[in-house]
C-alpha cells in the first residue's frame, strides 16, 4: 500500500508536469510473515549479475543486548555496501520488526551515505536497530583484511 501511494502520488505530478524520477530501487519492500522480511536497495544476486564489487556486515538478533531480553533466535540484519567506498548499497531484514526496521537504511540510501552514518551514529540500548552498528561495524571490520580494496584494506 505504501509504495502504491508514492506511486499515485508520482503519477499525480506527471500528470501535471511535474516529471519527477521515479526511484524504484529506493522503495522499501515487507513482507509481514513471523518472522518479518524486508528490504530495501540492491541484492547480492543482482550486484553479482552485475559484476558491481561489495562486502556485506551481518548483525544477528540473538546477539543483540534486545534479543537476548526477547529471546530471540531468528533474525538477521544484513548491510551490502561498496568496499572501496562504504557507500550504502543495500539492507536485508529477516526478523521482529523488519518492516518498521528497514526505514532507518532506506534514509541512508537515499542520501547516498554509507556505514560511517551507522558506525558513528549512537543509536539507544538495547533496541533492535542497534542492529545497524553492529552490521556496520562488522562490515567496517571485513574491510581491515588485505583482500578488501576498501579504504582500510
């Protein structure tokens, strides 16, 4: 329903001259099943399709302080980012909350950031969005290896 009124609303503005472009890619996608699956930006399959180099950071729920309060023992948020850059690329959610989740990577994939955004920003403890630093910082980590061309490899 969300992105059907964005793309109405699009629709709206062309019909009135306003061409504004229409940014797919960008549209969040969830899926409301137990657990909840969301997405937003590029996956592995088509960046590898694509020969588009990236690395991914992975946070678990079980490892969170807020999932081990829950008991959680499903969930994963997975960030797909550029390793020379760390430009944000993608996020994957499968777990609690997913589709509300997904809105704080779709913010910085529409501004073009990267995982500086999540490494540096402070996020309260414990909830399941700290789940952004620890994929970023997981990320930020792979990229300290030799065979990472990114800007710490």
């Amino acid at each position: 329903a969300s992105s059907s009124f964005e793309q109405g609303r699009l629709a709206a503005l062309h019909m009135f001259g306003d061409n504004k472009p229409f940014p797919i890619e960008k549209f969040p996608y969830g899926i409301y099943t137990i657990p909840e699956i969301s997405m937003v930006g590029k996956t592995e399959f088509e960046m590898t399709a694509q020969n588009i180099p990236f690395e991914s950071g992975i946070a678990r729920y079980e490892e969170l302080a807020k999932g081990q309060m829950i008991g959680a023992r499903h969930g994963i948020l997975k960030l797909l980012f550029d390793p020379t850059t760390l430009k944000l690329l993608g996020v994957h959610i499968f777990g609690d909350s997913a589709a509300e989740l997904i809105h704080i990577g779709q913010a910085v994939l529409s501004y073009g950031g990267g995982l500086e955004y999540f490494r540096d920003t402070v996020f309260n403890y414990p909830t399941n969005a700290e789940a952004y630093k620890v994929a970023a910082l997981d990320g930020i980590n792979k990229c300290w290896r030799p065979d990472c061309h990114g800007p710490l490899g």
